[in-house]
C-alpha cells in the first residue's frame, strides 16, 4: 500500500500485450500496489520483475510504458507565516496581501455573526467556512467580472470579493431566495447545496464561452466528498474532452458532513481523478492562500488561452461542524481538530504581514473595527428587511405558471387575504 505522499506524487502505468492488461503503479521508483515489494528502478526492472506477479499469476514480460503522471503539491507560506521558498510577485506587494488577509478576516467576522444568528433564531442552517477562507479569497480574487462563479457553499469569501453584498448572504442563509438574486455579479451561480450537480453545468458555461470565442472561464468550487459522485466525474469528462475554459476547485476539508475522506475514497490524491478525463490537475496547500491564487492565476490564464480546463485540490481542515445543523465532536477527536488550528490560514497571513511587510497593531486594530462594522450593518439591514411574499414561492420557477400551480396561488392569495 502507498502511504501519504505529501510533496510529489510520481505513478506509471504499464501495460502488457499479453491478455490480461497489466497495471503497475510506481512511486519514486519503488513497487507499488500489485508488484512484489522489492524496489524497482527502471522499467528493464520492471519488465522482469512482472513476469510473475505476487499472487503468482503470469503477466508477461514484453511491457510497454504508454502514459504516465505525476501530481506536484506547491506551498508558499507556512504555517508560522515563513516563505518557504521564492514568492510569487503578487506575495510582495503588501497591498495585495492586504486585501487578501481583510477579505479572510470579514469571511470569519461574517462567518461567526451567522452561527451567532442561527443560535438565536435568527438565520437558518448555516455553513460555516471556518478554516477555510484562504481558497475562497485566493479563488476569488484572481476571478475577472466576466468570469463566473460556481460556488458549493462555503466560498462566500470568494462571492464577497465578486461584488454579492453580506446582506444578500445572510438573506439567503435566512432561507430568502432575494439573497440569490445578486445585484452584481448578475451571471454567478448561486449556492450550490445538491452536492456535485454543478460541476456539469460548469463544463456548459465554459462550453458557452468557448463556442462564443469569449475569453471568460467558468470557476467551480467544490468539497472532496464531491469527488466521489457521478456528476462530479460526468462533468470533468465533458470539460476534457471540449477542452472548455474552466477551473474545478476541490476545497479538500478532509470531511464530508462525519464521512472522513480516507473512508470515501482510495484515491491517494483528489486531484488525480482529474487525469482520467484528461483535465490537468495539481494539489496546493489550501491553507496558504499565496498558493491558492498562485494556482488559480496560472489556471485562469491557460483556460483564456485556449488551453483548456484545470482541476486545483486545496488541502484544508474544516474547523467547525459541518453545519449549524451537526455536532461533529461527536465523530472526531477535539484533540486532532485542535492540532489543526495550527494551519489556521488567516493567522499565518497576519504573521507573514507582521514579519514581512510591516504590519502594524493600529493597522491590525483597524482591519477587524472596520469588518465588525461591515458585518454589523448588513446583519441589521437583513433583520429590518420585510419578508418577502408567501406567493413568491410559484413565482421563479416558470415564465408561465402552469395551471395546476396557477390555482394554488390563487388558493394561497385568497386564504392569506381572509386572514386579513
Ligand atoms: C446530492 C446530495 N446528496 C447528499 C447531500 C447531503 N450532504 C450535504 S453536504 C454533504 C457532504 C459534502 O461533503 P464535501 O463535498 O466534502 O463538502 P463539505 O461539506 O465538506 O465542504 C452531503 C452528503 C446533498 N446535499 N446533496
Ligand atoms: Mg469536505
């Protein structure tokens, strides 16, 4: 068996002219899965030591390598805030990366208003991004206007940054579907809650956009449990093979609700999925948001020109319970979340700021009045919001209601103007 392979991931797969096809998977020369334990260092090694595979079965000799892969994991800025190697010149300019830690910092203010709201009746169920804020605004910010949004639930950082106010967000996490109906950006999806299903209407934005010559890319975020389910693989397989302009994130929390992800995958890495349908892919630390952008800058910039989609899986921890509506100390250990704080992205931002660009504690002070602030004015605005009416539920779903509904609305009208 593999075991964790943090960095690189190198495999080869070797087939054999012989009936039954052979399938070796090398790591960093060493034997893989189905071929005897010994080290194998070329492919002469290769071919004799598959003559005979572990169960003693006959697979030949005359073996021909016809594809191989390697998966690369890149990080920018560890856990204390340090470069770990030469930075992006975006990492530099301490107005980016100022933008980028106020972004994760209104992300959280909002985040624990919400939880607070939905504990006092306030907001329904709600999902919290805690930890994960760094894919969002690094997703987010390298997006153009044109560009458009396929988020899951939990990027409202990335939604921020494309221009959806927080009141729009707590109205929909309040149950009110004005909150979809974005003033800006008028083309972004909503939140995406039936898991996976928009990752092939991602590869048909992008299909869109390629068929009208436009240089826009479809972005589509998405958790690892997503990468388990039909659509997800249906919609890869569409985007490979049009060659659209998209970009899949998988916000890899290693959760999916109390489904931990060895338990719903053998796949050592989620961005391998991607190579079967012929999408490139690459793995990024999700919680180092230099290395999330850095990745999305690259991956946008192939897609516009024509080169097609990419798939970025951003290892992160998701630090809250799946939603307001879950109880995850109930599943997992508070110990091993607790060992995860330590990968907190926003506190390693504030240590690269400190350290590196001269962030100061009035700076500091400043940043989190004014997200409070934010934050505390759009929650007012969406508690003095008048609800919207009943009989907008028959209203968005037909542009001519059908009659059977046409009659409940009525029906509905009527009764609610007896109740006077
Ligand atoms: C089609 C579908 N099946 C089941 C659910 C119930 N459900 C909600 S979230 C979730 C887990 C998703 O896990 P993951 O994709 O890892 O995203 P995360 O919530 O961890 O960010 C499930 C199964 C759903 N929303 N949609
Ligand atoms: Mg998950």
């Amino acid at each position: 068996m593999f075991l964790q392979i943090p960095r690189q991931t190198s495999y080869r797969l070797v087939s054999s002219p012989a009936a039954e096809a052979c399938f070796i998977i090398l790591y960093n020369g060493l034997a893989g899965v189905g071929v005897p334990a010994c080290g194998v260092q070329s492919l002469k090694d290769v071919r004799q030591d598959v003559a005979v595979d572990n169960r003693g079965i006959h697979r030949g000799t005359d073996v021909t390598r016809v594809a191989t892969f390697e998966i690369h994991h890149t990080g920018f800025i560890d856990r204390d805030g340090r470069p770990t190697q030469a930075l992006p010149p975006f990492a530099e300019d301490r107005d980016t990366v100022v933008a980028f830690y106020r972004a994760m910092v209104l992300t959280r203010t909002f985040d624990a208003k919400a939880v607070a709201m939905q504990r006092t009746g306030r907001l329904g169920t709600f999902a919290s991004s805690l930890g994960q804020e760094a894919i969002a605004v690094g997703v987010g910010a390298a997006m153009t206007a044109e560009d458009v949004l396929l988020p899951y639930a939990r990027e409202y950082g990335a939604q921020m940054l494309r221009g959806v106010t927080l009141t729009e967000l707590f109205l929909f996490w309040g149950g009110d579907e004005r909150g979809n109906d974005f003033a800006t950006p008028r083309q972004d999806f909503p939140v995406t809650v039936p898991i996976a299903t928009h990752v092939p209407h991602a590869a048909g934005v992008a299909m869109a956009f390629k068929l009208r010559g436009e240089r826009r890319a479809a972005v589509c975020l998405f958790g690892d449990g997503a990468t388990s389910k039909g659509e997800f693989y249906e919609g890869l397989n569409l985007a490979g093979v049009w060659g659209v302009p998209a970009v899949f994130i998988v916000c890899n929390n290693a959760w999916a609700i109390s489904m931990p992800r060895e338990r719903q995958t053998a796949a050592e890495t989620l961005a391998q999925k991607a190579i079967a349908a012929g999408v490139s892919s690459e793995q990024v630390d999700g919680n180092d948001v230099v290395a999330v952008h850095a990745a999305m800058q690259g991956a946008l910039a192939r897609a516009r020109a024509g080169e097609g989609p990419h798939l970025i899986e951003a290892i992160t921890y998701r630090l809250a319970d799946h939603t307001t509506a879950d109880n995850a100390s109930r599943y997992r250990d508070d110990e091993v979340v607790g060992a995860h704080w330590q990968e907190d992205p926003i506190k390693r931002v504030k240590a690269y700021l400190v350290e590196r660009l001269d962030w100061t504690k009035a700076e500091e002070e400043a940043l989190i009045a004014s997200c409070t602030a934010e934050v505390e004015a759009a929650a007012e605005q969406y508690l003095a919001m008048p609800p919207a009416p009943v009989e907008a539920i028959f209203d968005f779903m037909y542009a001519e209601l059908p009659a059977d509904l046409a009659v409940q609305r009525g029906a509905l009208l009527k009764e609610r103007s007896g109740r006077g």
